[in-house]
C-alpha cells in the first residue's frame, strides 16, 4: 500500500545510542517508502524559528521601493528579490512572491569559472528598513547548514553507508546553502482566471532540503508512488525533509525523491508562507563522478527493499519524470545549476549570461519542433534538470 501521510521522526532521538537504531529504522522507512518526512527537535529553539518567521513575513511589508533595490536581476548571482509571478513550474506560473538569499561568499575572482558567479554576497534589504533580518537570517542559515549535514550522515547509517559518504561532495565550512523566504498570496487576490498554482508539480534536484512552514495554511502536497496527492499540512516544532533528485540517483535508487507541489490558498485565506533551506552540493563536483564513482553501492538487501515497494505499488505513478542525469553541455554541477536558473530567470538571463539564454532557447526550439509541435521560442518551461526550489 503507499504511503497515506508522512511521518514525524525526532532528531533528538539519534542522539542517544539506545534509541538512535530505531530512528535510524524508522529513516530508513521514510527514505524508502516516502521521500519526505517531518523532523521534530532539531536543535532550534521556538523563539528563534519564531523569530525567523517574524523577519521573513516583514520583508513583504516593506516599501516596493526598497524590495525593488535588492532586485534578483541586479547581479549575477541569482540572489535577491522575486517579484510576484515571475517563476514558471511545468509550463504554468507559479503565484508566489520571494527573496532569495544563501550563505554569504565574497565576490568571485574574474578568471573563475562562471558558476562561480553563484557564490556571492546576497542582496539585503536596508538595516534602516529591517535592522535584524540579516543578523537573524545569517544566523538561521548556519545553523541549518550544521543540521543538514549531521542529517546526511544519518541518511547514510540508515541506508548502511559510512556516515561520511556523502562528505566529498560538500565544501565543509565554505559549502553554500540557500534558503527562499516565500509568499504566496490567495487566490482571491490574484485576480479572475489566474488558478491555484503556487508551484507546480516538481521534485527538489540535490540532495536534501528543509521546510519551515511560516502560517497555518495547508498546501504542500506530495504525490505517493499511486499518483494520489497527499496533504502535508503545518505540524509545530517540525521542518519537512524533502529528499531531492541527487540523493535517489546517488544511492542507485534506493532514497525517493518525490513529486510535490503547492496549491495556493483559497479565496479570503490570507497568504501562505514558506521558508525553505536547500542544503548545497559543491558546485566542482562533476557528473562522471556522480555517475560512475558516487558514495559506493547501497548494500543488495537494502535496494531489495525499495525494489519491493515499487513491486507492492505496481511501479511508481509519477507525475515528474526523474531527470537527474548527465548535465548534457554542463560537465559539472556547478555549470548545471547556472543553466538552471538562467532557465528560471530569463529576465536575469538576459542581462548577466545572454549566450546561454540564447543556447537554451535554441534547445528548447528543437524540443518543442521534435515533439510535433510547431516551433514557437520557449522562454521558462520545465525543461529536463530544472533546478525547482520552493515549496
């Protein structure tokens, strides 16, 4: 039978050696069967996620002028300021309004490669505006950049791993790490004929990402290996784990990245809020290691288990194709996810990298023509290893 909701694990339990076995069991479960989970007891305390919620929703108070300042098209990096509808998920909008931040790296050397481009200094809102929202967000990243890879560790010892197999692919203490602060306004505010879409179906592309619901609205749905979609509704104390596309293919299958979406709320709802964290990959790492080295093989008798799950189900109704392969032109995941947000932000695109703009509308030309369709330029579908961040 698949999976009819998700389940809570308690992160303060691998931390004592008698209880860690069974969370480690119980993780196992949930990779397996699930690809999300909550996560209660990280570590955090309450008035500090309160806190980062506080700041998060202020942004969206301040003046438009001082939003526009901090504008993503402004720099190259693909950090700062979204304005409402700007994004596009499997060929619809996506109705949400948001600021992109990471963690902070000074700017690259001009003989760097481009990608390198992404690691940069974010765009924040004026300290005359908003004197505590670098501070507390500066804050909120690091500690969840610590989280994360402690999570990843257990992700390991639960698939039977060392729990430093994933370690080569993080920078230790320089490893970027993104986080969205994101609103999505209800329907009633968008206007006649705009639908529901807060983002469309998707799976996340790295390894893992970490949600914090910042309302009380439901929303985020997650698709079961049925085709059914299941509510993920806020829980208190708890992040959603999401397991992206570069943890399945890493260990061959065994760890589900799942579809999910978030469905805007209803009229007279008020806005619904989100701040995801997405753990960071290093961005040297390149796709012949990824395909043909990894973290070595996942024990038989623990792929046997996700191969049951599927056979029970009778395979995996999915309403997104798992695309996380070769990066094509890319030969690192750096230049990938360069590529990926050019695609998702073509107005920056425009502006910071029109020769790859240029190369992927061509692309996206010859894929519209292959499939029957008559030629028509392409501006921001979901083409395949479309990089998806938000929830």
């Amino acid at each position: 039978m698949s999976f009819t909701s998700i389940p809570i694990l308690d992160l303060a339990l691998a931390k004592d050696p008698n209880t860690k076995p069974q969370f480690l069991a119980d993780l196992r479960h949930a990779l397996i069967e699930v690809g999300f989970l909550y996560l209660k007891n990280v570590g955090i305390p309450d008035e500090f996620f309160k806190e980062v919620i506080r700041e998060g929703k202020a942004f969206f108070d301040i003046p438009e002028e001082e939003k526009l300042k901090i504008e993503m098209k402004n720099a190259p990096s693909f950090l700062g300021y979204s304005r409402l509808s700007a994004e596009v998920t499997a060929g619809a909008i996506d109705h949400r309004e948001q600021i992109d931040l990471s963690t902070d790296h000074p700017i690259p050397d001009k003989s760097a490669p481009r990608y390198y481009n992404l690691l940069a200094p974010n765009q924040w809102p004026s300290p005359e505006v908003m004197p505590n929202f670098r501070p507390v967000f500066t804050e909120y990243m690091k500690r969840m950049g610590d989280i994360s890879l402690y999570f990843t560790s257990l992700i390991a010892e639960a698939i039977e791993l060392p729990s430093t197999a994933f370690d080569k692919y993080f920078d230790g203490k320089d490893q970027q790490h993104k986080l969205k602060i994101v609103k999505y306004p209800d329907v009633g505010t968008l206007g006649e004929g705009k639908g529901n879409q807060g983002v469309g179906p998707h799976k996340d592309s790295m390894l893992s990402s970490y949600l914090l619901q910042a309302s009380h609205h439901k929303g985020l749905q997650v698709q079961n290996t049925k085709g059914e979609w299941i509510d993920c509704p806020p829980i208190d104390g708890t992040l959603v784990v999401a397991i992206g596309q570069g943890l399945e293919a890493l260990t061959q299958g065994v760890c589900a990245s799942t579809t999910h979406r978030v469905l805007s709320p209803a009229a007279g709802a008020g806005a619904r809020f989100s701040i995801p964290f997405f753990q960071g990959v290093r961005g040297d790492t390149e796709f012949e290691d990824l395909e043909k080295v990894g973290v070595g093989q996942v024990p038989e008798h623990v792929k046997d288990q996700r191969r049951k799950v599927l056979e029970r189900n009778g395979g995996r109704l999915d309403d997104v194709e798992f695309t996380f392969r070769g990066g094509g032109a890319a030969k690192t995941l750096g230049e990938a996810t360069l590529r990926n947000r050019v695609k998702s932000h073509p107005d920056v695109g425009e502006r910071w990298y029109p020769d790859i703009l240029a190369e992927i509308r061509e692309e996206q030309a010859k894929a519209t023509v292959a499939d029957g369709q008559a030629p028509k330029e392409v501006v921001n579908t979901a083409p395949v290893s479309k990089a998806v961040e938000a929830h």
